[in-house]
C-alpha cells in the first residue's frame, strides 16, 4: 500500500498547529473524522490506541519524520492523514530534533503483513531528504498530494 493510495487532500494539515505529539496525533484523528474515514464515536478508542503505541516508543524516525500508528478492529481499511508543522512538533524523536512531517495510519486489526508494508513504504519514502523538503516547500494539499502520487510511480 502507498502513501497516495492512503491520501486524499483532504486528509492533508498543511499547517499544524500542535506542539507537542500527543496534540498531533489528535489533531490528525480529528482530521479523519471530519473526513468521514473513521466514525466519531470512534475518536477515543483510536486516539487511546495509538497513544498506547506512541508511549511504548516514539515514532519520530529523525530527520523531522513522525509515524504515528496502530492497528484498530474500528476500520476496514487502511487510512491516513499528514501533517505539516512550520515550527516543529516535539515528538521525542530519536534524534531529538522536532519534527515537521507527521504521517499518521491506521491498518485494520488483523493485518499485520499490511501493517509492517504500509509502515515500509512510508517511513523510505520520508527517508528520502528531496522528498521531504519537497513537501514542506509545496504551498497547499493539492500540490503535497501531487508530489507523494508523483514519488510512488518512481
């Protein structure tokens, strides 16, 4: 599964406002509710799951990358939002730099071989430094989707 098969615009922040990760994975999960791609009365559980995940060890990879994820029997496919931070979340990253891109997924439970390829794609696509500075440089959802649809037919 790509990263542009998971994304709409829609599911796009391109300015964050969180500070800190625990606010951004919020602030994300009320993006896909608002998106209509998990159901409101479902918001806890899920926040509650990937927060548990998130305690466990970070997801801040370095290099300004957050992914935030778990499995959910609440979903029946695979979904996603992006976040943009101009000013940096702290996300208690392994290089203990704030990060500026935080891609948060959720993979029905069950599907752990989709879980572990999602994460894959994802975390060597935001490995990629033109990449990433590509997406922080776009200058709204539209083009940051074009540039993720763009990357995963290379």
């Amino acid at each position: 599964m790509e990263l542009g098969d998971i994304l709409g615009k829609e599911q796009i922040i391109t300015s964050l406002r969180a500070a800190n990760r625990w606010d951004a994975i919020d602030e994300l999960i009320n993006n896909l509710v608002a998106t209509g791609k998990i159901k409101p009365e479902h918001h806890e559980a899920i926040a509650a799951v990937v927060k548990k995940r998130e305690s466990s060890m970070s997801t801040g990879i370095g290099f300004g990358i957050g992914i935030p994820h778990a499995s959910t029997d609440l979903i029946n496919e695979v979904v996603g939002a992006l976040g943009r931070s101009t000013t940096g979340v702290q996300f208690d990253a392994l290089d203990n730099q704030p990060v500026n891109l935080v891609m948060l997924f959720l993979v029905p439970q069950g599907q752990f071989q989709k879980h572990l390829h999602t994460l894959a794609n994802i975390a060597k696509l935001l490995h990629k430094a033109e990449f990433r500075q590509a997406l922080e440089q776009a200058p709204d959802a539209d083009a940051m989707l074009q540039i993720i649809r763009d990357q995963g037919k290379k």
